[in-house]
C-alpha cells in the first residue's frame, strides 16, 4: 500500500532507529522507498537524512532549544519544571515529546488553542508536515520567535507522539538515524534501478548536482539515462575532488606517469564560486556551507576577473599581506569565518584567491575535459588581477624540478605543493578522491607527523584547572565500508583556553544520551556526542593499541600516539570527509617504508 501520511514515515524512522547495520540500513530505506509516491519523495528523502532541504540550502528554522521546549510545555500542558524533569531524565527532546505528549493532554492545551479541538484528529501528509516546517523556517523580524513557538506547538499538537518525537528531532537538527548520503544512494539505485552495481550511475549524478531528492526523482520516473546525462550547473554546488597523499616524489611521478602539474598547496579556504543564468553569485565551501555573505570582497574580485557569463571555478581563499606581498598564515583567515562584524574585519584581513579549476563555461559542464584543457579554459576567462590569480604552476618531468618547485611553494608559505595528472584521463572528478591529484606537503618530509581530520564522537569531564570543562576527547576517523565512526584516540593536549571554552559550548550542542549508533568504541565517555565537530590532530605515529576500533588489513587495532590538536577546527568538512581507515592503513605502510 503507498502511504502518505507522517506516522507511517514516522514508523520507518522507528525501524531505522534501531539497527546500525549499514546492510539493513539500506534494505529499509529501499522497501520505503519502493512506497513513497513521487509526490512525497522529496520531503522523504530530506527528513531520512534528518534535514529539511539540501545540505547546500537547508532553510534554516530559527528555533533555539528553549523555543522547542516551551512549544512541547505548551502542547503537552505541563509545567516547566515538569518538562525539564522529563528532559534531564532522557535527555532527548524527542524522546521528551513523546513521553509528555502520550500522557493525557490538559486542559491549559485548550486554552492555548483557543477552544479549537478541531487540530487534534489531523491526519498530516509527509509534505504538510514539510511545508509547516518551512512555514516557520520563513517567519523572521519582530515577533518571529513566539511566532515560531505558537506554530511548532501547533504541530505539535497535530501530530501523534512519535510524529512528534521526530519533528522534535528534524527541528534540532539531531534526527539520529545514522543514515548517510551513500546509503540512501545505494537504497535508490536498489529501489529505482532495480541494481546495486548501479549505485556509481546515482553517486555520480549526486555528486554533480548535490541534492539527493533531485536524483531519487530522476531515478524513479526517468531511470538510469537521464542520470547518466546529468551535468553540472550554476547555482548547484558540486561535489569537490579531493586528493591522495605520498610522501616520495619519485613516487608521484612514476604514479602519474613521469611527468605532471605541480602546484602551489595554498593553505587557505577552498572555494567553489558560482555565477549562474541570473547574475546571481555564489560562494561555497568544500562542505557546501554558503560562504557568501562572509567574503563580499571576493565575490567582487571574482565578479571582476571573471566576467558575466555563467561560470564555475574553483581555488582557494588566502589572507594577503599586500604591502609585503606576501601570503598570511591560515589562523588569521580564520577571522573572516564570521556571521557579525564582516565589514569590520574587511579590511583589517585582505583576502586573495587563486583559481586552480574550472567546472563550467561558455554554457558548458567542462568537467569531462583533461586537466590541460580545463586550465586553458581557466587562463583564457580569467582576467587575472591583484586580488585574483591562477595557482602557481608548473609542468615537471624529474625530481630536481619537482623538489626545487616545492621549495619555492614553502617559501612563498604554502603548506606544499599538489601535483595533478595531465594525461587525457585527467578528467575533475566530483566526489572522487583518487589519484589524479596527488599532495605532498612539508609534514611528510620531516620524521615528525601528518595530520589527521578527526571527529569528536565524546568526551570526559576535566579536573583541576579543566574542571568545569571537557577536558578529554574521544576523536574517531570514519568508514565508508561499514559507515560507521571507529575511535582512534583520546585527545587532551593542544587544547588552550579558549578551545575549552568553545568546546564547551559546541559538545554541549551535539551531546547525545547514549552512544550515536554509527559510531564504534569500546571505551564510555562522560558524555556521547553527535560525530560532527571536525578537528586537525597532528601525532608522531600510528601504534597497536587495543583500546580503539581502527584497524589495520590483518585485524589489529590502530592508535594515534601523542596526538595534539594543531588549533584548526576543520568545519570546512563533513564528517563524512575525515581521514579514513583506509587512509590511516595507507599512511601507516608509507610510515614503514620510510623507516626502512
Ligand atoms: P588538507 O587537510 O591536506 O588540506 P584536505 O583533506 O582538506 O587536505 P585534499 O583534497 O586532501 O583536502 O587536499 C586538497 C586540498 O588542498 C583542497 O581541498 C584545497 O583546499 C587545497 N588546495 C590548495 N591549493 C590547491 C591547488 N592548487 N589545487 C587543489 N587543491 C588545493
């Protein structure tokens, strides 16, 4: 039978909720969506993810945690201590408003709704919960926050207990069901395309267009050619390429067969600019987070060196000491990373970019062409000024070059070089990271480290002079196999002051009361977190260890040895972009092989 309604979805997140096994992950979203008529799949495929729009252009709702809480006190017709008794018991909203809401609901709910009872038999379709959503999402200005609470009670109301647990959930952006985008990719070529060997077609077609409701669309009424033609386009923001690592230029170059670009590795911020049909411009990160309103300053440039025509290009933003002419270090960047006091900081941190991609052109998706080609493109729309530039490049054939070139980027304060296949195959990958593009930074050279991208999955309490604070993290790296978050260390040095304060504030955000399903460990934190907050850890060496759940080829537990936060909070990235159990097996066997 095809559902419709809001609590027969509610009854699939329910059978979500409770397994971690990607397998059956899958199966589940498959059979749902194998039930959900065109019409409703879009709202369906937001809310598995536990969102309420593409991650590009999630709207935003604007509703604090102590707005939900009052709109539950108002739809349950508690008292506040009543609601804080129950909330501090579960320590969940959702599990709250389910529990306050399956008890008998009293008379001051009436009150609140003017007498009407009508609101209490509605039976709300997946989208009219949807649109509701969006409704508040759109309130703004004076007044807005008892606008958003009367509505959120309102739904509330509408809803039954479980409905109201997983709105409660979506609303405070922790819907808790682990499912990541590959899973859902995998559940619609399944569903749509009746084969998983056809998942790589729908990952491919995501990756190009970043909205996985889009897709699940084209796969159900249009099948696997129309994904199969699916292109890039301004104003949709595509998957980044990311690079390999190795620590031997020999290495690199016989790998990318004996000659290639090498480029200046700017420690920057990556972008990806837009500019689409209707003059509209656009900047985003690398995890798809709108960067526009924090650099005005280099849309301009951009808009200048770039032209009218609709256009993508990628590079990466740096701060620039112009008198000195000279590239200022990444912290420092940083502090144009704001949402207040933009202008301010427009001048005291001049930016500048360096173009080193480009995706579309002359109405065009160019992603298909050789490297070469691209950068000819780049070069030839590209009106280079001071405030934009290409990337520094060069072609090398021998390791004198590629190491002379490398010198040169250190000198100039980059982090090292990327070096970029050129053959006719050297084709931008969205999504992909493979070997076409290479990096090879400072670290590696010397015996000391490399770094790591890892996510916070928990944390305990400090003592002493960290008491009141979290003084330990549990950090994991992530699994695409199994698509779970394996713990790799604990992490207590290389944290000052400030990071205790912020960090106190960010986990008490994502704090879960029980381990997130997804994430893999066999040690109890004080408190769980949502795997979210990415962090750059610099350690001296990956040993045995038993205590964490990252593993090698032959089954023995990995560890990071002395690991020490390097200052950077990485929320340029997802965590579905951390370093991998498969890169940390990489990096050990490269570690070996230097030593020998
Ligand atoms: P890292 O932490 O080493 O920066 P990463 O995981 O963020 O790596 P990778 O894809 O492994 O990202 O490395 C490429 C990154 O290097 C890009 O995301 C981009 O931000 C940056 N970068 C700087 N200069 C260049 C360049 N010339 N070409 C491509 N990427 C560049």
């Amino acid at each position: 039978m095809i559902y419709v309604e809001f609590t027969a979805l509610c009854s699939y997140f329910e059978q979500l909720e409770k397994t971690a096994k990607r397998l059956e992950l899958i199966a589940i979203i498959q059979e749902l969506l194998s039930q959900t008529p065109t019409e409703e799949l879009e709202p369906v495929i937001y809310m598995v993810l536990g969102q309420l729009g593409p991650k590009y252009d999630e709207p935003n709702l604007g509703i604090a945690e102590r707005m939900a809480i009052e709109a539950l006190r108002n739809a349950a017709g508690v008292s506040s201590k009543k609601a804080n008794e129950v909330l501090n018991q579960v320590g969940d909203l959702g599990e709250a408003a389910r529990i306050l809401l399956s008890k008998e609901r009293s008379s001051s709910l009436e009150m609140f709704l003017g007498g009407d009872s009508s609101v209490y038999s509605a039976k709300l379709s997946v989208r009219q919960v949807w649109n509701r959503l969006l409704d508040i999402a759109l309130l703004t200005g004076e007044g807005s926050a008892k606008m958003k609470i009367r509505s959120l009670t309102k739904l509330l109301v509408d809803l039954d207990p479980i409905g109201a647990k997983y709105v409660m959930r979506l609303v405070m952006g922790k819907m808790r069901l682990g499912v990541a985008d590959m899973t859902v990719v995998e559940a619609i070529a399944r569903a749509y395309l009746g084969d998983k060997e056809l998942k790589p077609i729908v990952e491919q077609a995501y990756f190009k267009r970043s909205d996985l409701a889009e897709i699940a669309i084209m796969a159900k009424e249009q099948g696997v050619e129309a994904l199969k033609s699916v292109r890039v386009e301004p104003g949709r923001p595509v998957q980044c390429m990311a690079a390999q690592r190795l620590s031997d230029p020999e290495e690199i170059l016989e790998k990318l067969g004996g000659s290639c670009q090498v480029e200046y590795k700017y420690d920057g911020l990556r972008f990806q600019y837009h500019l689409d049909k209707n003059g509209h411009a656009r900047l985003w990160s690398r995890r798809q987070e709108d960067l526009t309103p924090m650099f005005p300053d280099v849309i301009n440039a951009l808009k200048n060196a770039l032209g009218n025509a609709p256009i993508i290009v990628e590079g990466e933003i740096v701060a620039y000491d112009y008198e000195k002419d000279r590239i200022i270090e990444f912290q420092t960047l940083m502090q144009r990373r704001r949402k207040y006091g933009i202008e301010a900081k427009l001048e005291e941190i001049p930016s500048k970019s360096f173009l080193f991609d480009i995706l579309y052109v002359d109405g065009k998706d160019v992603t298909s062409l050789s490297l070469p080609k691209r950068r000819e493109l780049l070069a030839r729309h590209c009106s280079c000024s001071k405030k934009t530039e290409l990337s520094t490049s060069e072609i090398v054939s021998n390791v004198d070059d590629f190491n002379e070139f490398f010198d040169q980027a250190i000198d100039a304060n980059c982090e090292g070089i990327m070096a970029k296949d050129i053959s006719t195959k050297s084709v931008y990958e969205a999504g992909a990271r493979g070997w076409l593009w290479i990096k090879y930074k400072a670290d590696y050279r010397s015996e000391l480290a490399d770094t790591f991208d890892l996510v916070v999955v928990g944390a305990w309490f400090g003592r002493g002079r960290r008491g009141g604070y979290y003084g330990t993290l549990l950090m994991a790296a992530y699994d695409p196999e199994s698509d779970t978050f394996p713990t790799f260390c604990k992490l207590g040095s290389g944290l000052n002051d400030e990071d205790l304060e912020y960090l106190k504030t960010e986990l008490e955000k994502l704090r879960v009361p029980d381990k997130p399903k997804n994430v893999s460990s066999e040690l109890e934190p004080d408190i769980w977190v949502e795997p979210k907050l990415v962090m750059e850890i610099v350690a001296t060496e990956i040993t045995q260890s038993p205590i964490h759940m990252v593993t090698d080829e032959d089954g023995n537990r990995l560890a990071l040895r002395f690991p020490r936060f390097t200052g950077r909070y990485r929320d340029d990235k997802d965590p579905y972009d951390i370093t991998t159990v498969q890169e940390i097996r990489e990096l050990k066997k490269l570690r070996i092989q230097n030593r020998d």
